[in-house]
C-alpha cells in the first residue's frame, strides 16, 4: 500500500491497535477505526489524535483525521457500512476479537462465535466490496508447547493448548485457504497479468500477512497512550504496573515448577510501539510483492528473540519504580507452556523489520504511563 492509501483498523481503539493507528498515521496512511467498545475505549483514538497533532504540527480535527464506526465484527450490515461510507479503503489490519487464554477456557464458544465466525464475516465483506488485502493479529499461542526454541515460522501450528490459540489456528488456515483458492480461479481465468498491469481493476486474488506475536508490552514513550485492561489484567506486566501504582495489591506468579532455569514461564517481551512498526511494515511487504505481481499469504513472527522469565520481568520493573513489588505464587495456569521465545529472522529479513526498543525501555515506558494514567483512560469517555 503506498502513502496516503486508506487502512481500515478493525480493534482500532486497543492496546495494539491504537498505537498500530498512531504508527499508520505517522507513516502518511489514512486510517478509518472499527471497534465495538467491548473491551476497549474511544479514549485511546483521542490520544492519538494528540500524539498526531504534536508530531505533525497539524490541527486536523479528531473525526476528519480518524474516522470512527462502532460496530461489531459480527455485525455484517455494520460493517458493509463502513465499506460503503469508505469505498477508498484498500486493506484491513485485523485486531478486534477476544484476547485472554484464561478466559477463553471459561467460555469457549464465544471465543469461538467471535473470533472465527467475526472474522469470516469480515472476509466475506472484504470481499464482496473487493478490498482482498489483510494483516491479520495472530499469536504465538499458534504454537502450542513448541518443541524448537527459539520457534521458527515452519514449526508446527497444529498443538495449541487453549481455545484462544486454536481460534488463531484455525483463522490461520481460512485465510491461507482464501488466499489459495482466490489463486486458483484467477489462474483457472487466465487473467492474473492483465488485472495485476491495470492498477485500476481490483486483483481477485487475496495477499494476506499473518503476524504472530509473542508477548506486547510497553506503552508510548510519552506517556499519553498505553495498555487499560477493563479489570484485572490477565497479562503480566500491566498487573505488575497495577501494583506498583497501587490499585493491586500483589502479583500472583502462576507457577515456579516448569523446566527452566528458575521454574518461571519464560516468555519473548515485545515493545508494543516495535510490534505497531510490524504492521506498517507487513503492508509494505504487500505492496511490494503486489508491484512484483506476487500475491500471497505469508507469516511472520514478530519478537526480540530473547527469553525472560517472570522473575526476570519482576526484577526489571522492581528496578524501573525503584522498589520491591509483592508477589505469591500460584498454582499454574491452564494453557501455559514453559517457553515461548521467538526467532524473528524470517521478519528481520523479508520485512526489514526488527525489534530496537530493549527491556529497560519497555518497563520505563510502562511505568511513565502507568503513573500518568492511574485508572488508565477512564472509560466515562463516550464514542461520538
């Protein structure tokens, strides 16, 4: 996609995908936002709104320069909405749907409802306002308990543990089918060149990257924008921030009797302004290969390439905020795995992408932000 394309973000107001957002805008995208508001605040967009107009020195207002839909991925008349009001779209970076490992054990079919029937709903749009280009919000979860660490892409994705990571498994699969099948009948038309060498004529052929997290952490070095979990956090670091600020009183450690070298999870930590950069940089790749006449599906990790544990990342925030934070140990957690340590090669090569933010950065930032932001956005913001 070249400068000045328009991107849609479904999940636009999250964690990921609000800083993703900032990142898009930065690098001289048009975005349109598409988040229900179930677990997330339209807050975050005004933040960026913020961030934007600093770094840019413009006035844009809010609603011009970040069109916004509260709809639901589920909602297939919503969404033609969107397509229909935005007919310059031209690809979809794919985050909203149900997020936490835990929790998908509980209820399982909405993992399921959401995450895999959302998601076709939304292809199937795509596809009928013929916008076949996708970065979909995998996860290392697709891994299950690997046996190669660190994990390349070519490792198995077949085990994963929780109904969470089955649905990034199976969503996996139906969009590599979709980009397959899409292939094949154009190729059964004989007419892939003459709609690649008309750029005005959409291509029928799907090009999709998958991108697989490993674990986001972090916040915007400014301190503006960061993680709000609605409730306690399931994920590591905003409850070590939580505490530290004082709305929690202890960590709960899931376990300390794995196979590692101090009995903790050891996990790759990702700063989420790193893994925003991801995605500009997966809808570079398929521009790219687009201008080669190649369209594909391709999958990358996204990760530093190095291990810590859950002490580790204690430690680290305890030297962050200057002070010992309480813990307790718990018994584990169902669906997690030992280690989950990213070999982010294949990205570092083929996207020209890597991860240069470090550790120290990630818990500093964390904290700016947490300190800031005590009670996070403060949901009472409503959408317009």
């Amino acid at each position: 996609m070249a400068s000045k394309q328009t991107i849609l973000v479904t999940g636009g107001c999250g964690y990921i995908g609000s800083h993703t957002v900032l990142r898009l805008l930065e690098s001289g995208y048009k975005v349109v936002v598409l988040d229900n508001l179930s677990n997330s605040s339209y807050e975050s967009l005004r933040r960026v709104h913020k961030l934007y107009g600093i770094s840019s020195s413009q006035d844009i207002p809010l609603e011009t320069l970040i069109p916004f839909f509260k709809v639901d991925i589920l909602d297939r008349a919503g969404l033609s909405t969107v397509f229909e009001a935005h007919p310059e779209i031209s690809a979809v970076i794919h985050f909203a749907g149900r997020k936490a490992v835990g929790e998908s054990y509980r209820i399982p079919l909405d993992y399921y409802h959401v995450n895999i029937a959302g998601t076709v709903t939304l292809l199937q749009v795509m596809e009928e306002y013929h916008v076949r280009n996708i970065v979909f919000s995998s996860s290392a979860t697709v891994y299950g308990d690997p046996t190669i660490i660190p994990i390349p892409e070519e490792c198995p994705i077949v085990a994963s543990m929780s109904p969470y990571g089955r649905t990034k498994v199976f969503l996996e699969h139906i969009i590599k089918d979709l980009c397959t099948a899409s292939k094949m009948k154009q190729q059964s038309l004989k007419d892939v060149e003459s709609q690649d060498k008309d750029q005005n004529q959409p291509s029928k052929v799907w090009s999709a990257v998958l991108l697989r997290y490993f674990n986001p952490a972090g916040a915007h070095p400014s301190g503006i924008m960061g993680e709000d979990p609605q409730g306690i956090p399931n994920n590591l670091m905003p409850f070590l921030a939580q505490v530290a600020v004082g709305n929690l009183e202890k960590l709960s450690v899931f376990g300390n009797d794995y196979p590692t070298a101090d009995g903790a999870c050891i996990r790759d930590y990702l700063h989420v302004v790193d893994l925003a950069q991801g995605h500009v940089s997966a809808l570079n790749k398929i521009e790219k290969e687009q201008a080669a006449g190649n369209r594909d599906c391709w999958a990358y990790n996204l990760g530093t390439g190095t291990g810590c544990s859950v002490f580790d990342m204690i430690k680290a925030f305890n030297k962050t905020v200057g002070r010992e934070l309480p813990y307790v140990i718990a018994e584990r957690r169902p669906g997690d795995v030992p280690n989950l340590t990213a070999d982010p090669s294949l990205a570092n090569r083929e996207l020209n992408w890597k991860a240069e933010k470090t550790l120290d950065e990630m818990c500093a930032d964390l904290w700016r932000w947490q300190r800031n932001n005590p009670h996070g956005y403060n949901t009472i913001h409503a959408a317009p």
